[in-house]
C-alpha cells in the first residue's frame, strides 16, 4: 500500500469529523511509507466506542488494515509513538 498526502489529507478529514483533537501517524506508514503493510494512528479527542468506530469506517473508505490506539492515558508505548510518529493533527 501506498501512503501518500492524499490518502492522509483522508484520514485527517475522516478524524477531524468524528472529533479528533490529536492524530499520529506511526509504524511502516512512517518508515516506508511506499511499502506500508497497514495504517497505524494515535489519537486523542475521541470518545470511547467512536474511535473504533471511525477506525472501522477509515478501513471501509480507505481500503486499507488500520490499526488505532488512544494517546490517552499517556504510557510508555504512548511515549514512543510521539516521539516516532508523524504528526497529522
């Protein structure tokens, strides 16, 4: 899969509807980003069961395995997601 500007100029549009105040990009969508094997995002500002939902309309608009996890509450894992990630939001 190709990650390119449009497909995340997508994703940012998708999670500024459901809310999101805070999205990064992490993992092979990052490091290489013409071979990623599937989406990873970090989030905040989305409630609860509306973060999975928005991760499983993103999958259905993008075509695409997607993975998402909230930034809060912060953790180590959280932490280096920051740290590694691109910033989209």
């Amino acid at each position: 899969m190709k990650v390119d500007q449009s497909l995340i100029d997508k994703i940012v549009i998708l999670a500024k509807s459901y809310g999101a105040t805070r999205l990064i990009l992490f993992g092979s969508a990052v490091e290489t980003p013409l071979e990623a094997r599937d989406i990873d995002l970090a989030c905040d500002g989305i409630p609860g069961w509306k973060l999975y939902e928005l991760a499983a309309r993103l999958e259905n608009e993008l075509g695409a395995s997607l993975d998402i996890v909230s930034l809060t509450p912060p953790s180590r894992f959280t932490e280096y997601i920051v740290t590694k990630g691109k910033a989209l939001l």
